[in-house]
C-alpha cells in the first residue's frame, strides 16, 4: 500500500525541524570542554570551571583585561613575525655585529626568528582556545602561568578580524547589556573600518602601468658570492662572476708593509685562522700585519664550519675543498681579475690606524696599485673613498667618481659625481629618477631578497650590491608587479568578500538567537529557560528544548512533533 502524498509532507517537514532543532541546540561535549579549559586555565576537573550566564559577561574584569591583553599580544607578534621573516636580507649584518661585540659567530638572527615563531605559535594556541571555550559559554580562567609571558609576545594581522567575526557575533546577541553590545560592536567596526580603508593610503612603487617597467638593476657581488664561496677570496669573485654578476665589491685594508689586501673586518679574527697561526695577536688590526704574515694565514676554512648563510652544505667536494684553502687575497690579484672579465670595481678603502707607515699615503699607494700594477681601465673602477677625492681626480681623472651619501644634484655635479652607493633603506623612487635626469645612477646595497630586489627595480635604481647574485639573476620580472587597476581589483574584491563572510555570520547568529528566544517563549534563563542542563549518560547537554519538559510552551514549532528527541546524546 503507497504512502499518501499527506504523510510524505509531514516526514519531509518532520525531517527540516529535526534540522532546525539541532541547530538551535547547544551541547556541552565533556572531553573537548575538559581538554580546552585544562590546556587554556590548567582546570582539568569539572568542578573547576565554570558555564557562563546568558546574557551576562563571558568572564571576570581582570579575565577580561587578560582576553583583551592576549588579543593584542597575538597582534603584535605577528608583526614582529611578519617584519623579522621579511628582514632575511640583513641577517648576516645583524649576526657579524653582534660577532663584533661578542667575540664568537652564531647565527643570533635564526634563533630570534624561531623564538619568536614559537612564541607567536604559543599564543595564537591560547587565543584559539579562548574563542573556543566562549563558543562553549565557558568562562575564561587563563592560567597564571600564561598571563606571565603573554604581555612579551608581539604579534598582529587582518586576517584576525574576519575570524573573530564568528564569537563576536556570537555573544553580540547574548549580551543583554547595551553598553557591553555597542563597546564590542564599534571596536570591531572601527578595526574592521581601518583595515578596510588602508589600501588607500598605500603606495608601492611596484604598481605601474604598462610598458613603465626599467631594466633590471646590474647585479654587483658584494664580497663576491659570499653564499657559495668565503668572502673576499679569489674564489668568491669568481662564483659571483658565473652567477651573472656585472660588478665586484670588497673591503681593501693596506698591510704594514704596503701591499693593499682584502679585508671587511678591522681585525682577522672572523675570516681567518689567526687565533692559531698567532694567538697573541687575535685582536690587533688587520693593517698591522706584514704580508709576509698575511700569506700564512688560512682565509677559506672558518666558512665550512661557521657557515653564516646556511649554504655550506650545498657545495660539492671540489667546491669545499677549494674553499678550505683560500687564503687572503690581494688588491692587484682582485683587479686582475676584473680586468679579465671586464667587470668593475668598487671598494671601501680603509685608513690605516696611528703608527701605521702608510697612514697618510694609503689614498696613493692604493692609486699605484690600480695605475701601475695592474691592467684594469681606470673607467672600470667606481671611486668611493670620499677622502681626498680632488687629488684623486687631478692623479686619475678617468676614475668613475661615487657618492655614498644623498647629496644635492648640484654638489654632485661639482664634485663630477656620476653614481650613488646608498643603503637599500634609503631607496626612493622620486630622488632615483632625480639623480637619473642629471645623469647620475644610483646602486643600492646590500640586497640578497628576491622581494627586495623587486622593489630596487621598480624604484629605478640602476644597481644593486647583493649577495645572491646566482639567486637575483634567475628573476626575469619583479615580484608583486601590477597596474593600478589590478591593485584597485584586488583590494576591493578582498574587501568585499570578507565583508560578506562577516554579513553572513552575524544574520545567522542574529537567525540562532531569535529561533531559541522564539522557542523558549521568553528571556532566557538559568533554570527554566533556553539554557537548562540535562544529564546524560555520556555527557552534559544543554538544550533549548529543555524547556518542553516542563511543559513547552504551545506557539512553539518543536512541541507538535512528539516524536522528536529533546535531547541528543553525545
């Protein structure tokens, strides 16, 4: 015998209240509560926590100011994340310095970026399960443990406001407080405004129209290639000259004896094995050294073993064994090979210290090693020491003068100035394309970042002194480059779907509560009302239905349907 088209009607409408009936239904799964609140408050037991009142506060004052504290830790954190995983490009400048105070290597940048990668870690878990035990109407009791350490964490992100949407529209509409309701709601709204309107205040010189791209800034190698080589040897230059590199810089101190050599560091503790050769000499100046001295000193073997880019391993046997044997390398033998590749020059030229024989005659004596003792054009090297720089024009006025300060273009002029050796921080596309108008290029140092390297091409800069060459050479357009429209596109559609998300999940929850003010006939409440608690065999439930078991109220939808479980176990 078929079933009557009446009776399917009634199990499909049966079916939907069975739906909207769990959905107006909270529960109370003990293990997960238990395993929040020991993890967030380190209350394991039952008895420990707490439920929260409809309509009242989720927690305490000082447990309030310890959520809004949390919040604003995990903020900012993620800024200090974010910008510490960004700076990678000055790693080894933050490691060498603080080598120079401390008098040992160790990566100290790494290990910043992974404390502050488990910190950040630490409290976005504890922010979790706070959004978690509110969405179980627990109370908040964070450990003492974690109220310690959360004001020293650092971190934010926009990401954040969409997500909290969820438990702020959440308890928006069980506050029964219209103070609480309007301080919650325009805090989020204002954030939520701020995020939303900061594209428009935003520049990037990677947004341009079409066909306004530049070339891509030369690649010099700063040290060489100090990422596949130990710095300032022969070796170094060469790999920075296969990797595509179209200039070389170094660092030339002038030995007591007068042969101008390789050498960043004032002393040769970091990048030799002087500590053994002479132990009593491990912190005197480098120029104070005889070349005779020099020669014996092994300059290759402490980039195996400290490997301050972390790419030692990536060397093949011969590569390690050439590396192992490098030793200082000279001004002339450097520009010798400049000279045979065709690339130029530019170095940092260092006073020798009192007491020293060449101290007043360094600018000279390192002037004869380029004019008389070495086959590199004149024109090929780029003169950046700023001492004496009119007598260096008058003794070689085929010289590429260089700048390494933002000075008026006048001055430059005067000065016959034809490039600028400046910081990347200093980067600035409008005094690029000044100095660019009068014929003055501008190289920018010390990038070794894909990103950044974009950011230098869409500047305009002509050069940039990097230790990645074999990295920034693989590049063939900048990173994050598109037009403004695409930008324009972007950020609306970015903005217009989260706001959607958000409009979303407040008319549900606004849905949620109507249906279970609806269904309980009146104000909620601790005993009678939407909240009453039931005990199961496995667990605790809380019910809106609860209520029907003391009678439900006729006008409500759930009470014509007696078959239907008041109470669902867990």
């Amino acid at each position: 015998m078929g079933t009557s088209p009446t009776t399917l009607s009634k199990l499909k409408l049966g079916k939907l209240r069975v739906v909207r009936r769990r959905l107006l239904q909270r529960y109370e799964h003990q293990p997960y509560v238990s395993c929040l609140a020991g993890l967030y408050g380190c209350q394991w037991r039952r008895y420990q926590r707490s439920r929260a009142t409809p309509g009242d506060c989720c927690c305490s004052k000082l447990e309030c100011v310890s959520f809004a504290l949390l919040i604003m830790t995990f903020c900012l954190t993620l800024v200090f994340l974010y910008f510490w995983s960004e700076a990678q490009n000055d790693y080894n400048d933050f490691d060498w310095f603080n080598f120079g105070n401390l008098g040992f290597w160790f990566p100290w940048s790494v290990v910043l970026l992974v404390i502050a990668a488990a910190f950040f870690s630490y409290v976005t878990l504890l922010l979790l399960l706070a959004v978690c035990l509110l969405s179980e109407g627990q109370k908040l009791h964070l450990h003492w443990g974690h109220k310690v350490t959360a004001p020293y964490l650092h971190v934010g992100g926009v990401l954040l406001m969409t997500l909290l949407s969820w438990p702020i529209a959440l308890h928006f509409f069980r506050i029964n407080k219209k103070v609480g309701r309007t301080l919650i709601m325009g805090l989020y709204l204002a954030v939520l405004c701020a995020l939303y309107l900061v594209p428009l205040g935003m520049y990037s010189p990677c947004l341009k129209k079409e066909g306004a791209l530049g070339p891509a800034p030369a690649l010099i190698g700063h040290r060489g290639a100090p990422m596949l080589a130990p710095e300032n040897t022969l070796m170094s230059f060469e790999k920075a000259v296969e990797a595509g590199g179209e200039g070389l810089e170094t660092d030339v101190t002038i030995s007591y004896d007068g042969v101008p050599f390789l050498m960043h560091d004032r002393t040769l503790r970091r990048t030799t094995n002087v500590q053994k050769v002479f132990p009593n000499r491990t912190d005197a100046p480098a120029a104070m050294f005889t070349w005779g001295e020099l020669e014996t000193l092994n300059a290759g073997d402490w980039f195996l073993y400290r490997d301050p880019f972390g790419t030692a391993w990536s060397l093949g046997a011969e590569d390690r064994a050439q590396a192992q044997n490098q030793s200082v390398c000279t001004l002339r033998d450097f520009l010798e090979l400049a000279a045979q590749r065709g690339k130029q020059v530019i170095f940092d030229l260092y006073r020798p210290p009192r007491g020293h024989p060449y101290r007043d005659t360094w600018i000279t004596r390192t002037l004869e090693v380029i004019q008389n003792e070495s086959s590199i054009h004149s024109h090929q090297v780029l003169w950046l020491p700023p001492d004496l720089r009119s007598l260096v024009q008058k003794m070689d006025p085929d010289l590429h003068q260089t700048s390494g300060s933002w000075d008026p273009v006048e001055e430059l002029q005067k000065n016959h100035i034809i490039q600028l050796n400046l910081h990347y921080s200093s980067m600035s596309t409008e005094m690029i394309s000044e100095y660019a108008a009068a014929n003055i290029s501008t190289n920018l140092y010390v990038i070794s970042q894909p990103w950044l390297y974009s950011l230098a091409w869409c500047a305009g800069a002509q050069s940039v002194t990097t230790n990645s060459p074999q990295l920034l050479n693989k590049l063939t357009r900048p990173l994050f480059l598109m037009t403004p429209d695409e930008y324009n596109l972007m950020w609306v559609l970015t903005d217009v779907v989260s706001f959607i998300l958000i409009l979303i999940i407040f008319m549900f929850h606004w849905w949620r509560e109507r249906g279970l003010a609806f269904c309980s006939g009146s104000k909620p409440t601790l005993e009678h009302g939407t909240y009453s608690k039931f005990r199961t065999e496995m667990s605790d439930v809380w019910s809106v239905s609860s209520v029907n078991i003391l009678g439900e109220p006729a006008g409500c939808p759930l009470a014509t349907e007696p078959n239907l479980a008041t109470v669902s176990e867990h």
